[in-house]
C-alpha cells in the first residue's frame, strides 16, 4: 500500500472569489455563458484547493491530477453581463474515491445559483482513480454546511435521442492536463443545441464518464424528458464521455 501522504490544511477552508461578468463571457441574450461559468467554478476550486495545500501544484508532486465527476446548479437566478458576483466555494469531504465540493454563487448578498460537485483524483500515468484514503486531508474537518440537499443524480437517458453534431476535438478544447477540459464539454452542448436560453434553465446536471484527447472524434445526440432536455456525448467508438440534463 503507497504511504500516507501528508499535507497541513488551512484553517479557514472556505474561499470566496468576485467576479465581474465581462462581455465575452455573455451569451446572445447578455447573460452569463453556462461554459463561463463552469469556468469560473474550476478556477475558483483550483483556488481554493491550491491555499488548502491540495492543489495543482501538490498533485503534480504526486504525479496526479484533479478531474471533476459530476455537477449539478440550481438557479434561482442567472446573472447577466456586467453584474458583480461572488462564488463562495468549501470542500465538504469525501465519499469513496470521490471529493465533494459545494458552491454557492451569490448577487447583492443574495444566493441565486447553488451547485454541488464531486471530483476524482486520477494518475497521471495510468488514467485511473487513486484512492483519497492515502492523503490525510481527506479525513481533515471540513465544513457541514451543504449547498443543497440531495445527491447528485445519474443522467437517465430517453428512450429516443437524436444526432445533433459531431466533429473532432481540437488544441483549442485541451486543458493543461492534456484532455478536454469540463466547461468545453458544456459548450458543445449548448452549440449543438443553440434554442438554449439559460434565462429560463432552473437547473443543470452533468456526468463526466470519460476523457476526450486532441484528434478524437465525438458526436452529441439529445433527447427530451418530462424535466427538460438530455444530451448524451459518445467518442467514434461509441463509448460514453459525457451526459447532461437541462432542467427547464
């Protein structure tokens, strides 16, 4: 069994990070792009991890990396170009291989985005889940304080789906740990789907299944269920990389 690997966790866990939505990060309608903000939420848990000693830099010493699992937001309002938000992000512990990790997006001192995550520590080399028992910090006292109630559901498909794109992954879509990046997942959907207003989303769940590299080929399909809409992302093997459901 690998050693135990130990880190020193700060005090105070909890981060809280402001932004100012710029045009670029805007969709048609001026609000908030649904891949920006996933954006924002991956710098902001890198941020938080990285001062709690759990960060990028930390799993590259460990020849390891951080890869989000599943998302799931409730909107109660979704900003638009030019407000200011605050995304206040904690670690909330663990369960199994997987690290959970809450947010809370909030306007004029008022909660109108919730989302609650879950992450996997993969190795570098051989792709695979390592188990959070060997880093102390998994057993560190995290906060109770939860951003909603529930767990993160698995996306059921629909009966019938539908092809809708498809087109290979390209440098532009690679993040730095050599694989397509989460919020780039989020953004093919809603390009192969452009009739998506998020002024009217009240929430969205996605699960990440697997790993898209430069050169792949994929293909997105969609699907209506009696909460909204179902997008099933396959590589040109047929196997499954992602699934998303936009609750309308």
């Amino acid at each position: 069994m690998p050693p135990q690997i130990h880190i020193t966790m700060k005090v105070q866990k909890i981060g809280i990070y402001p932004f100012k939505i710029k045009s670029y990060e805007s969709d048609k309608t001026a609000a908030l792009s649904i891949s920006s903000l996933f954006l924002f939420l991956q710098e902001c848990a890198w941020e938080n991890a990285m001062e709690n000693g759990f960060g990028y830099e930390f799993m590259e010493q460990e020849n390891s990396f951080w890869v989000l699992s599943r998302v799931k937001l409730l909107v109660e309002y979704w900003p638009k170009w030019k407000d200011e938000i605050q995304i206040k992000t904690w670690p909330r512990g663990t369960e199994g291989l997987y690290a959970i990790r809450d947010f809370e997006v909030t306007s004029d001192n008022m909660v109108i985005v919730r989302v609650s995550s879950s992450w996997l520590i993969l190795d570098k080399a051989s792709r695979r889940p390592r188990k959070l028992s060997y880093f102390d910090f998994a057993q560190g006292n995290f906060p109770k304080e939860k951003a909603m109630d529930g767990e993160i559901e698995k996306v059921a498909l629909p009966k019938e789906i539908h092809l809708v794109h498809q087109r290979q992954v390209y440098s532009s879509d690679i993040d730095v740990n050599g694989h397509v990046n989460n919020a780039t997942y989020v953004r093919w959907i809603s390009d192969a789907f452009n009739h998506i207003n998020m002024l009217t989303v009240k929430g969205y769940v996605i699960n990440f299944l697997s790993e898209l590299m430069l050169g792949n080929s994929f293909e997105v399909y969609y699907g209506t269920s009696v909460d909204g809409i179902v997008f099933l992302i396959k590589n040109d093997s047929g196997k499954e990389i992602c699934r998303a459901q936009i609750i309308t």
